[in-house]
C-alpha cells in the first residue's frame, strides 16, 4: 500500500472523528462535557467549565466540526490509487 494512500486514509478517519464527537456535542453538551469529568483535576475544571456553559461549549464544538472537515477535504489526489 501506498505511504500516500495510508495518509489520505487516516487524515479522513482524523476528521470524521472530530466531526462526529463535534455532532454529538452540540446536540447535549452537558451530558457530553460530564461524560468526560474524570482525571487529573485541570481536566475536571474545563469539563466542569464546558457543562456550565453550553452555549460556549457549542461554539468550541462547532469549531471541532470544522476542523473535522478541513482535515477530512485534505487530499492528496482527486482518487485514491492502490
């Protein structure tokens, strides 16, 4: 398999990643930022921030979507080759 192919298979799997995780939090970003609420407590304080601030949670999540999309439409070329 191509080092190419490989790229452009994993930037696409990079993005849907971001693109989903950002989906399903602008939907119920409490539930999603307390999902989240275990670790060191520097990662309990921002999802603590996150929940109590949905509106600003869907923002940084919208943002998450973009860049999902922006890594997703990276090609390399227009198809793939074997």
């Amino acid at each position: 398999m191509k080092p190419d192919l490989i790229l452009q298979r994993l930037l696409e799997l990079g993005g849907l990643i971001l693109i989903a995780d950002g989906l399903l939090t602008m939907f119920r970003p409490r539930r999603r930022s307390l999902l989240w609420h275990c670790g060191p407590q520097l990662t309990k304080a921002m999802t603590e921030e996150l929940a109590d601030y949905p509106n600003a949670s869907r923002a940084i999540y919208a943002a998450e979507i973009a860049a999902g999309l922006a890594l997703a439409s990276i090609n390399l070329s227009d198809s793939p080759s074997d």
